[in-house]
C-alpha cells in the first residue's frame, strides 16, 4: 500500500521498504527536515506500480527525485528492485540510496554494480540520513544543470555556421571563438532576476611582448598550453570557455557568486604556474603567468550581461598591464 505526504515541496522521495516501522522513521526524519513529499512502498510491486515501471507509456514523466530502497524484503529484494528501476531510462540519474542491516559487503558490492548511489545502515540515524539524502540532491541538482547547459550550447552550436561545428572552434587555442560565449551568456533560456551568473577573463602576462621577441609559433604554443590548463578546470565544473584573436579567454559561469568565481580564477592562475611556461619576456616571474578579471551580476537582461562581459575584459587588461600582472582582480 502507498501512503503519500502532503506535497509541500518540490523534491519527493519514495522510501521502500516492508517494515512499516523503517517506513514511519525515514518518512518522520524526512519531514522534519522539510522534505514533504514523501511516498511510502511496503514492496516491490508496489514499488514499481508507483513508479510506473513495466507499464509506462513513452514519454511519462520521472516519478521521484530520489529513492531510499531496503536491500532485504520478501519476494523481490531491494538489489532486483534497483537495477530494474535503472534499466527504466526515465530513472537512470535519480539517486538510489540503499537501506540495509547487513554487514555484508558483498551485497552491498551487488547494490552498487546494479546502479546505487550510496548506502546508510540500519538503524538509521536521523543526522546521517540527511545529510545522504542532501549529498544525493545535491549532486543530482548538479547533473541536471550541466546537462541543461550542454543541451542549451548543443542547440547554439547546431544553428551557427550553417551547422558546420569547426566554425565554432578558435584554431590556436581549441576552445569555442569568442561569439559562443557572448551567445551563451546573452541568450541562454532560464536565468531569472535573482540568479547568479559570472564572467572570468583571463589573459597571458606579457604575450605580445613574447610574440614581438619570439614569433607566433613560441606565443602561440603558450595560448594553447594555457587554453588546455582552462580546458580541464571548467570540464571539472561544468562551465563554458571560448577565447578571442587577440588571446583573452573567457569562461562563462552561471551559477557563481562572486566569490565562487574567484577561487575559481585562482585556481586556474595557480594551474598555469604550475606549468612552468618558459617566458622570456615575463616580469612577474622567470615562467609564463595569467592574470585574470571576474565580473558577477544577478541581473538577468542582455544589456547588464554584456556590461558585464566588457567589464571583465576591461578588467584583466587593466590587471595584466601592472606590475606585469600574474594576479586576479574583481571588477566593480
């Protein structure tokens, strides 16, 4: 039998399990915390009647956001339930928790190779059930948003050049050309007022200098070393790069606060110091340094987010000229 919460929230969660008193401690510990969509299932089948597994029509929409599922129960135990919810494509990102009172591994180890997420042992304890269940949304949040960012450049990225993607690409660097970031960060769908959003530029300290010294071939090496450290630290977070002819790059970051974007920045300046870039002509230090600028807005018009894109660029210029730069400046 399925008992359901009082819908007051968003997130719902479907606990199973065929102990009714497991069921009124993990459905009392998550109201408590405010999770108050929550559905109860005492088996399998009910389960699945639930989750309209086996009978769906294509197109159906996703039931829950995340399942706590008992390993053992009569019939069908909690390992089938699970790799039968994941073979339903509908439920392939929606985390699956493990409830078990075994101290088996090896069941646990059959869990995880059926698709769970995460286990929390019998009995539960109120403090390590939330903090699982958050993790789990958490990163759940997380997928979905990069995810609808990858669906929203795809759909750019189809439409520009007549559907020819190596006119999206800058030569040198590897990165998008810098029209994909300003469309990105223009004219994506789904950013209200409110939200956070931030820009961070970033350009190699004394690059015209080296080229001037050293020739394209020497300069352009440097972009692309450094295009690749910017590469691999937004591929870790899920956020979009491109770069301009003259060598700045730009990464944008929905989603930012401030502050975020600034650990963010350092951590990129850091990376490429790491590299140890022969630079000649560098002044801050004997190898190949970036300096780089963020701007962060809450406002969601066109108009404030190209001021805040200019920002940026102004900024890390500005922050690349002094004292032969190497540094990360907050634009105001």
């Amino acid at each position: 039998m399925l008992k359901n919460g009082q819908s007051e929230a968003i997130t719902r969660i479907l606990v199973v399990d065929d102990s009714e008193d497991s069921r009124e401690l993990s459905e009392a510990a998550l109201h408590s915390a405010g999770y108050k969509d929550v559905v109860t299932a005492e088996s399998a089948a009910d389960a699945y009647n639930f989750l309209d597994i086996g009978k769906r029509v294509a197109g159906g929409a996703v039931a829950v956001d995340l399942i706590l599922l008992d390993i053992i129960m009569p019939d069908v135990d909690g390992i089938e339930v699970c790799a039968r919810v994941r073979g339903d494509g509908r439920y392939a990102d929606v985390p699956i928790i493990m409830v078990t009172s075994l101290a088996d591994m090896d069941s646990l180890a059959n869990a995880f190779m059926a698709g769970a997420n995460d286990y929390i042992s019998k009995p539960l304890n109120r403090i390590e059930l939330l903090a699982r269940v958050r993790s789990a949304l958490k990163l759940k949040a997380e997928l979905v948003r990069r995810q609808e960012r990858e669906r929203e450049l795809l759909n750019f990225v189809s439409n520009r050049g007549n559907g020819r993607p190596s006119t999206c690409f800058d030569d040198v660097t590897g990165l998008f050309v810098g029209e994909v970031a300003e469309a990105y960060l223009t004219g994506a769908p789904g950013r209200g007022a409110g939200e956070p959003i931030s820009v961070i530029t970033l350009a190699v300290d004394r690059l015209d200098a080296c080229r001037a010294a050293q020739g394209d071939k020497v300069a352009n090496a440097i972009l692309a070393a450094v295009a690749a450290t910017v590469r691999a630290a937004t591929a870790a977070v899920g956020v979009i790069a491109a770069s301009y002819r003259n060598g700045i790059c730009v990464v944008v970051a929905p989603g930012y606060e401030a502050a975020a974007a600034v650990k963010f920045a350092e951590s990129v300046r850091a990376a490429v110091a790491r590299l140890a870039l022969t630079n000649v002509e560098a002044i801050s230090a004997d190898h190949v340094t970036v300096s780089l600028a963020v701007s962060c807005s809450h406002d969601a018009r066109e108009t404030d987010r190209i001021k805040l894109l200019t920002q940026a660029i102004n900024s890390v210029q500005i922050a690349a000229a002094r004292g032969g730069g190497n540094k990360v400046a907050v634009s105001a």
